[in-house]
C-alpha cells in the first residue's frame, strides 16, 4: 500500500447503467485508481425486475435503488484497492448523478419502492432521466405556463421536459395517488444519494434549477399548480421544497454505516450532490463563458456559462450558478447519442457483420466504424433524425421518433451507421445555432463522455460543426469533477473554478475540421434542419398519432393478456 501522505478525494459518477468510482490526488488530479460497478437490475422498460414483473407502459424507464447504493459498497472499496492507497488519506467524497431522475421516500428517506405495500407498483421506484411517458403532463404544464404567461417559462426555453420533476411528478400525482399520498419527499437521486453517505437530505441548486423550475428564489405557484391539476396545489411546498446548498458547498459528514460501505473514514467532508454534465465542466478546465462543454455517452448534455442572462428558445434551462458560483449556466441536449448507436448494433446490424468484426478482433461499433470512414461525405445517399428517445433541444418533445430517408435495396449497415453519427452531430449543430444565434456566443467546444473513444465520431463532430474539437483528458470526467467539487467541500480549495484549473485538464483543439468536408457538411445540414422541422414543427402530428396509436395497441395487448 502506497504512503501517499497527500489528501485524496473520491469522485463517484451515478451514470444510466453503472456507477464509477476514482481516486483523485487533491494537488494535481492525477487519477490514482478507478472502479465500475454494473447495475444488476439495469434500466427497466418493459417489466419490473422485481415483485411480481408486472408490465410497463410505453416510454418507461425505472430503476432499483439498492444498485445506487450497491455502488457504493464495490465501486468505491474497489478503487481504493486499484489505487493502492490507504482510506485514512481521503478527506472528502462527491458525487453526481443522472438528471432528472426521481425517487419517492418516506420521510427518513426509504424509497417507496422497498416498502411492502409497494413492491408491485411501478410508480413507487426510481424515474430514470428517460423515463418519458409523462409527456401529455409536460405539454399540458407548458400550454398552461403559456396561457398564464408565467415568467419562469423563458428560463426553460420556453418548454418543459417530461424529463423534469415537475411533469413527472404530476404523473404520479394523477395515476397512482396512493402513491403519491405516501411520499413524504420527491428526491433527486443527486441528492438522495448524498442523504444516503451523509445521512441530511440537502437540495442542490443545480438539479432545484434546471429541473425543479426553482428561479428567482421561488417554485412555480400554487395557483399555478392548482389550475394544473386540482389538489396539486401544494406539489412544491409538501414533496419537493427544501434548502438548497451551493455547488461545492458540504453537506455532510460521512455517517458510520456509510463508512463500512465504502471504506472511508467516518466524518470526511460530503460533497453537496450535482449533475453528470455540471460537474464535468471544471474537470475539464471549461467554466468561463463560452466554453460549451459536451458530455457525450448514451445522451448528450451541452453545459455553457455566461456572464448575461439570455433566452434560449429550447434549452433545457438557465440557472444563476447552476454550473459554476457568479455565472449563468446554460443547459441543453439530446435525449439519444450512444443510445442510438446501441440500438441500431443491436437490432438491425446482421450476424455476418459480428462475425467480421470477430475475424479482425474489434467490436462491431468499431468495425463499422471503419467502414463508414472509407465513405465521401453524402455518399451513403440518407439523412437521418436523431429523435428514438425523442428531442430534448430545441424541440422539447418526447413524442417524436428516429427518421431515415434515403434508403434503398442498396443501402448497407454502415450506411445508416453514419448517417445516424451525421443525425447526432447535425443535432448538436442545431444546439450551438441556437445558443449563438440567441446572444452565448460559443467560443470552445469541448468533449467528454464515452464517446471519445470513437476518433471516427469525434472527427464527424468536429466537420459539422466547423470548428475545432477540444477533449477532456480523463477517461472519467463526471467522476473527476465530482472528486473537485470533494476537495471544495473538504475546504483544500476556495471555490470550484480554482479548483479545476488545479485539478482538471484538456487537450486543446484534438481535432480540426476538413475544410472540404465542412463544406460538403454544410449542405447536408441544410436538409437536416428542414427535415427537422417538417416533422418537428410543421406536421409534429404525424409521430404524435403514430405515438398515440402505439400506446392503445399497447393497452388493448395488456388488457387481453
């Protein structure tokens, strides 16, 4: 074991599928051992993976969790063996969190989910950030925030999310009452997960901010609330409401039953909890205004400070100190990247291609990628819409679906391959236009996330985008930003920003764009954005009725069954 006689910080990162812990040095953060702990119950999205399996709806998407706290008693333990050091030289632990993603607890914080009487109740567990299915909640929230002209609506773009805490919990509140009558608290899992280490439920302001709708020093009213629905009226006041602390503020020793889950000394500083994306941004030396940080993994998520309040049309949110202390924070992003990629390998690429990628001892991401790079720009004859787990920006719309035109008998796997990475960064293109075009200038963009490791993807970015490409020298930059906003915590630093300048790191301008392929880029981008707005503006109805049809199917199939 190494005599580090240096403080540690452990960053924790709660992604989709799993949870990662690293061991960060305080001085420089230099990475000194990291772990990944899967989630055995994963994501659930046709049936409970617990009490009697009953069936979910369409556009669901749950989770167990036991496996949060799972992370904690093997990612954590396990990293700290990886790194060879001693646990008595870690004084603070962060973490972060998928956003929004919701959990219903009784007043000491037990999900609903582990209690008896809800075992077989869907509603009673985890609302994963992907849970969509509360869609008709969240344009009924936003017709009426219109028809009311309520201020706070600007700062969501104009839109709200059924992603958001808000929509979702309306949900709850209308199809399982029972439910929602027994929840004491509507949680975060940001922060629930900090409840569990330090044993204080304490709000974070970027989660109450970009989507607890909290502006301004105050939630949506209850009048509001209770024209929404009858009864909702004190939705904020009885589950959500509740101090807010500052990002890297503490919140908390580490309690002793916590200690024996993860190794470390009882006491050290917790971290107030904070969103995948946000805290990526000092890890990646990325706070001051301008620089646009992507976090690029089953989804994406755009984060950018500013020094101005601007309205956004289609942002996720604006939140004073909502990425960093003194600034704007600018949020934005697409529900389905890596998710898509995911799918399409998995469902519709034939055995002969796995087969091929085994011959030459690489994944079938990678070998198709590979072919896809061999290609001209527009040579596959497609265009494609980034839209199979909906649209977060600009559109704010859940209810639309992926689009592929140009098929024919001709057409081959790696085709629709790269023409769905085009559809992603023709989204993300979409984002930066908007933000440019709305006054937060863009001067750097920066990625991070898993993607990285596909050097064809990232150059495709790059091309579309028409500017340089930086990225994030960590392999595990949610989990090293956490790890600095420890050190804030555990007062090694004054504040976050220099913390990161400290701690963090990237690599300036990793890729360059091809002028020809920027041009080539430009004109495709041109049918991209009018195929968008046909089917996202102009005749939205036609995926909103397909949707419609789907969910009846999908009843009837329940009922006879």
């Amino acid at each position: 074991m190494v005599n580090n006689a240096e403080p540690l910080l452990v960053g924790v990162d709660f992604g989709t599928l799993s949870g990662r812990a690293v061991i960060v040095r305080a001085r420089d953060g230099a990475e000194l051992g990291s772990a990944v702990y899967e989630y055995p119950h994963a994501v659930m999205e046709s049936r409970l993976d617990a009490g009697d399996g009953r069936r979910l709806g369409p556009d669901w998407a749950l989770q167990n969790p036991e496996d949060y706290r799972d992370v904690l008693r093997r990612a954590v333990p396990a990293a700290l063996q990886a790194a060879g050091v001693s646990p008595d030289d870690v004084v603070g632990i962060g973490t972060d969190f998928t956003a929004c993603t919701m959990v219903p607890v009784t007043a000491d914080g037990t999900p609903l989910s582990e209690m008896e009487q809800f075992t077989n109740t869907p509603h009673a567990y985890v609302k994963l950030w992907k849970h969509h299915s509360a869609q008709p909640q969240a344009d009924r929230i936003t017709d009426l925030a219109h028809e009311r002209s309520e201020p706070w609506i600007a700062r969501y773009g104009g839109l709200i999310s059924s992603e958001w805490e808000l929509a979702k919990g309306l949900q709850l509140f209308e199809e399982a009452p029972e439910v929602y009558d027994a929840m004491e608290h509507w949680v975060e899992a940001a922060d629930w997960i900090v409840w569990q280490l330090c044993g204080t439920y304490v709000r974070n302001a970027c989660t109450a901010g970009y989507k607890g709708m909290y502006q301004d020093g105050q939630y949506p009213s209850s009048e509001y609330l209770e024209a929404l629905a009858p009864g909702f009226g004190n939705f904020f006041t009885d589950k959500v409401e509740h101090p807010i602390a500052d990002l890297g503020t503490r919140a908390g020793g580490l309690t002793a039953e916590a200690a024996g889950w993860t190794g470390l000394p009882e006491g050290i500083a917790v971290a107030v909890g904070n969103v995948d994306a946000h805290v990526t941004a000092p890890a990646a030396q990325a706070t001051a205004p301008g620089q646009l940080v992507a976090i690029m993994g089953t989804s994406t998520c755009h984060v950018v400070s500013d020094d101005h309040l601007r309205e956004v049309p289609g942002m996720c949110g604006v939140v004073d100190g909502g990425i960093i202390a003194g600034r704007w924070g600018y949020e934005a992003g697409q529900s389905g990247v890596g998710d898509i990629l995911g799918w399409f390998v998995d469902n519709c690429v034939p055995g002969s291609y796995a087969a091929a990628a085994d011959d030459v001892g690489v994944g079938v991401h990678e070998y198709l990628s590979s072919l896809a790079e061999k290609q001209e720009v527009g040579e596959h004859g497609l265009i494609a819409l980034d839209w199979h787990s909906g649209n977060r920006s600009v559109l704010v719309d859940h209810e639309l679906s992926g689009v592929m035109i140009g098929q024919t008998l001709a057409t081959k796997p790696e085709d629709q391959y790269r023409a769905l990475v085009e559809a992603t960064a023709f989204g993300t293109r979409t984002i930066v236009e908007a933000f440019t075009s709305s006054g937060v200038d863009i001067t750097e963009f920066i990625a991070a996330g898993g993607l990285l490791r596909n050097p064809f993807l990232m150059q495709i970015y790059c091309d579309v985008l028409g500017m340089p490409l930086s990225v994030i020298e960590s392999e595990q930059g949610p989990a090293l930003g956490s790890a600095i906003h420890a050190a804030v915590a555990a007062e090694l630093y004054e504040d976050v920003e220099t913390a990161g300048q400290a701690m963090g790191s990237r690599q300036q301008h990793a890729y360059t764009p091809n002028p020809d392929a920027v041009a080539a880029y430009t004109k495709l981008f041109e049918l991209y954005t009018t195929v968008h707005d046909h089917f996202g503006r102009d005749r939205r109805d036609i995926m909103h009725t397909l949707r419609a049809l789907r969910r009846k199917a999908h009843q009837t199939s329940k009922e006879n069954a």
